[in-house]
C-alpha cells in the first residue's frame, strides 16, 4: 500500500511538473492585443511577426501588441475573414516565439487541452479543460458557423484571440467565444490555415441575407432547407453587376458546394484560387441557373 501510494504521489508531481511546463512554453508565444477599445490575445503563429486573432478584437485595420517580455510593437491588419472571426496582424519583429500548429481535425471527444489568454486584463491566466466535439454555434450578429471547437474550459472576456493548444502544446484553435459557464468555442486550426493561403479577402459586390423559406420563394423547385441566402443588394460596377446578378436572387451553391447561410460565401471564396472564376448557382423566379464571375480584391 506504501509503495502504491508512493506511486501516485511520483505520477501526480510528474503531471504537474509536466502541464507547468507546457504552460510556461504556450504563455511565451500569446501576445496581448489592443485597437484603442479594449484587449484581448493574440496567437504568434509564426516567428517572422504572424499573429492570429479574432475580428472582433481587431476589427480595424491596426493595433498594439504587447508580448509576453512586455515589448510593445504597432500591428497591421493583413487579411480577415470576419465571417469565421479571424484576423491577421502583421508585426515588425523576428525570432518571435512562434507555437507550433496542430491538426484540429484529428482532435478526439476527451482530450485535454489548455487555453491562455487575458481574461479582464490580467495577463498570460491558463485554463485546462475538455474537448468536447465540433459543432455549429451560432455567433454575433446572428451568423452560424458549423465546424467550430467546442470545449468544457473556463474563458472570460480577454480570452478571445489566444490559442487553443492539444496536450502537446500544439495550437488546434483560437478561442472565439464563451457560450456559458465552462463552455466556450476557438475557431478550428483548419480554418486558420485556409485563411493563410487565401491571403487577401475577396468579394462578389453583393450583400445577402438570410430570409424564410416558403412556397412563394422557392416555388416548386424542391428546397427543403428552413432559410435562403438571398441577395440584398448589388454594388455598381463590381463582379455582380458584371455577371447579372439582382437583389431577389436566391445563392444554392458555389462551385458546386451548398451555400447554407452568409458565411459559406466567403469561406468558399477563401479556398478558391487567385484570380480563378466561380460558379455561382442562383434561383430566379423559380429557375435555377449558373452564373461565372470573378471576385476581386476588397
């Protein structure tokens, strides 16, 4: 018995020792972000001044970072995708203390996992919990997103932007959202990558909107989905206008995958290739029909 408890004891220092280590090592590479309304982290992502955090932290086009030395650096806003609420900033600095990437999509139900951030201003606070599953949330301004992270750990506002990490330190989300008490949602690694190789954010010119699906707008084509993406308005002179498209037409796909709500827009868009057309397939007064256009730069 003396030698089981002996045991436990040697196994339970050992884990400590372990996740204060892996602490330690993520807290270095989590920055404190700030636009001049309020803080929140930042993720470094890689070491030549690449950092990742949400939109609505930084939903202008600079900011203030302060990394974990207390060095302060100015940042600029190089690409964002504030339909899956990403930002990245850009900061002058080299041999920063980049995490290492995981996969997000081989995360399993049970696993650990750690978040650090800055809840109510107090810098580098660390939170274990579980991962529960990827599922749909549906975010601010009423948008859904289906492949988010959702995970049992405690998050406070200030959290936001700071890394999601695996139990081997390496980042598989940026937390996003608390959704109640000791629940919260990062937005998966996966969709971090498909934002980095988009680069820049394009745009169709259009604004759209989710409105009821009724026998009235889908006529007797057979749409059984609850909501429409239909467009709102069409800006002049932009790839819509080019193409033909008018508020009232109802977006079923692009490039052949279904769009479900706003955000499947510009997601799809951030996967496509530079300066390729897409296909959009649209419903007009009760007839389906595709239309080719070329997005361009926002």
């Amino acid at each position: 018995m003396v030698t089981e408890a002996r045991s436990s004891v040697v196994l339970a220092d050992a884990l400590s020792g372990e996740l204060a280590a892996l602490a330690e090592r993520v807290r270095a590479g989590v920055v404190e972000v700030s636009d001049g309304r309020g803080t929140g982290a930042g993720t470094i992502w890689s070491s030549d001044g690449l950092i990742v955090t949400n939109h609505h932290v930084v939903p202008g086009e600079t900011a203030c970072v302060t990394l974990d030395d207390d060095t302060v650096l100015d940042a600029r806003v190089i690409a964002s995708l504030p339909e899956r609420d990403l930002s990245l900033l850009k900061v002058g600095a080299t041999d920063l203390p980049a995490l290492p990437i995981g996969d997000s999509a081989s995360l399993r139900p049970g696993e650990i996992v750690m978040a650090v951030g800055h809840p109510h201003g107090v810098p580098g606070v660390v939170t274990f919990g579980v991962f529960s599953r990827v599922g749909p949330y549906e975010g601010r301004t009423g948008r859904h997103l289906r492949e988010g992270l959702l995970a049992d750990i405690e998050l406070r506002p200030g959290n936001s932007g700071g890394p999601l990490v695996n139990a081997r330190g390496e980042v598989v989300g940026i937390n996003a959202m608390v959704l109640g008490p000791g629940t919260a949602l990062a937005i998966p690694s996966t969709t971090v990558g498909r934002l980095l190789v988009s680069g820049e954010r394009r745009t169709l010119g259009i604004q759209v909107g989710l409105i009821e699906n009724t026998p009235a707008v889908a006529g007797h084509d057979g749409l059984t989905q609850e909501h429409l993406v239909m467009v709102l308005e069409v800006a002049s002179a932009s790839a819509a206008t080019r193409a033909g498209l008018l508020p009232g037409d109802i977006l079923l796909a692009l490039n052949g995958e279904p769009i479900e709500e706003p955000g499947d827009i510009a997601w799809a868009l951030a996967g496509a290739s530079p300066d390729a057309s897409i296909s959009l397939t649209v419903l007009r007064a009760g007839q389906r029909a595709d239309v080719s256009l070329t997005p361009v730069a926002s």
